[in-house]
C-alpha cells in the first residue's frame, strides 16, 4: 500500500472530472444553464412583428419584414391604403416623407 502522499501525487489533484460543458482547459463553465422552450426565442417567426403584438408602438419595415408579412398573413403591401395584419390589431401604412412602411399598434 502506498503512502498518503504519494497515492495523491501519482493520481493527480482531487478535482471533479471535465463535465459535458467543460471539455476544453480553457472553458470554465461548469453548469449548462438550460433554458425552457417556453422562453426560448422562436426563428421561424419576425421578432419585431411578434413584439409589436405583444406591446403597443410602432417601427418600419424592411424588406425581408415585408416578405414574412407576404407569406403569412397573405398581404400585398400598396402604398395607397392601410392594411391590418390578420387579427393582429398592427396597422401597415406607407410614409411619404420617410419613403417606407410603417407598422403601428
């Protein structure tokens, strides 16, 4: 049987084993601070469309806004007319002076 001091110097230091978030020396994390899919942000979806439904304000579009707003709610935007967005309750209008649309809630 070996010596105390000598079993801890031939296994190495008493330390935890790398978990699954700590393989690299480098990487210090020791928790994987996991988030539920209830808060998790969802890509699919705009997430300036998706605020504007869940608080009132307004913001302009962009063009890659406007082709979410073409292939979900089926809406052609024209400069001539407000549209509502589905049930939404979001106004899209065109401002003249700023030479974009603009939705509002």
């Amino acid at each position: 049987m070996d010596s105390f001091a000598k079993f801890f110097s031939l296994r190495g230091p008493r330390h935890r084993g790398h978990g699954m978030t700590d393989t690299h020396h480098s990487y210090r994390r020791k928790h994987q601070n996991l988030v539920a899919n209830k808060y998790k942000v969802d890509h699919t979806k705009h997430q300036a469309i998706e605020r504007l439904k869940k608080q009132p304000g307004s913001c302009p579009c962009t063009p890659d806004m406007l082709d979410y707003i073409r292939k979900t709610f089926k809406i052609v935007p024209h400069r001539d007319k407000q549209q509502q967005l589905g049930k939404t309750g979001i106004l899209m209008f065109y401002k003249p002076e700023a030479k974009v649309f603009m939705l509002k809630r």
